[in-house]
C-alpha cells in the first residue's frame, strides 16, 4: 500500500515545478529512504530544469544582440546611406556581426554537445602531459593553416606553439 502511495505520487506529477515530494509521513521505516532518495532525485532534476532554463535565457540574449545589430545597421543603411559607401560599410558591419553570431552559435553548440557528452560519460580527471596536448591542438588546426597558406610550427621541447595570432 505505502509503494502504491509512492508511486502513484509519482505518476501524477505533471512535469517540474519544484514543488514536487513524496511525503514521509505514514511511510513505513524501511521505506524512509527510498522516500527520501527519490526526493533527493527529485531536488537533482528540478536544479537541472533551472540551470537549463538559465543557460536558454542567457543564449537568447547572446543571440538577440548581434541579430539587433545586424538589423538596425541594414535598416539605417537603407534609410541614410547616400552611395555605394554607405552601402558597402553597412554591409561589412553586418557581415562582421554576423561572424560574432555566428562565433556565439557555435560556442552554444559546442557547450550542448560538451552537456550531452558528460551527461552520458562523465569525465574522468587525469594527468595529461602538455607535449601530447599541444601535439593534438596542433594537429587539429593544421589543415586549416595550410590551407591558409600559413607554416605551423611546434616546438614540444619549449612545450609552446608559435605561430602567428593575428593571422
């Protein structure tokens, strides 16, 4: 009857509010902690649901502001711009709003895939030695620099990468 209780409880909640527990009242002793487990998960979850809503409000906001630029750049260029000039520094305005848009878009995908990753596979913390990471980092962008016409170079002994950062 107590399990019946519980989960029934359980089924009827509608999604997280925050609100939800099961009560430990009338519960049996050996059921105590299956109570208090589960409303322990219960607790985890709605702190997930408000870290979530948190990270969406926040990305939305990242995302409007350069979405705000672009517009009100192309909207004032098509109100005030005289000439070409005009027209063409608007344009690469927008162009260089777009490219921080889209910059925080991939910074967004990149933390969502990190989430989905830990979330399946939490991390394991270990020792890594600088010589192997910046072995991998240097492997990772040099097709982009050769094909950028740049010469990568990477000195383990020194463990520093030179290159150059303006480029």
């Amino acid at each position: 009857s107590p399990i019946g209780r519980m989960t029934g409880r359980l089924a009827d909640v509608p999604g997280p509010t925050g609100k939800e527990r099961l009560s430990e009242t009338g519960l049996p002793e050996e059921l105590l902690p299956l109570a208090r487990e589960i409303n322990g998960l219960l607790d985890r979850l709605w702190s997930l649901v408000q870290i979530e809503r948190r990270f969406a409000a926040e990305a939305a906001h990242e995302l409007r502001t350069p979405l705000t630029l672009v517009k009100s750049t192309l909207q004032t260029a098509l109100l005030t711009a005289k000439g070409p000039q005009d027209h063409e520094r608007a344009l690469q305005e927008a162009l260089e709003d777009l490219q921080r848009l889209e910059a925080t878009a991939e910074s967004l995908l990149v933390l969502a895939r990190a989430d989905a990753l830990f979330a399946s596979q939490p991390p394991s913390f270990e020792e890594v030695p600088l010589h192997d990471l910046l072995r991998a980092v240097a492997e990772r962008f040099a097709a982009a620099a050769e094909g950028k016409a740049l010469k990568m170079d990477l000195d383990l002994h020194a463990g520093a990468v030179r290159g150059d950062f303006d480029a």
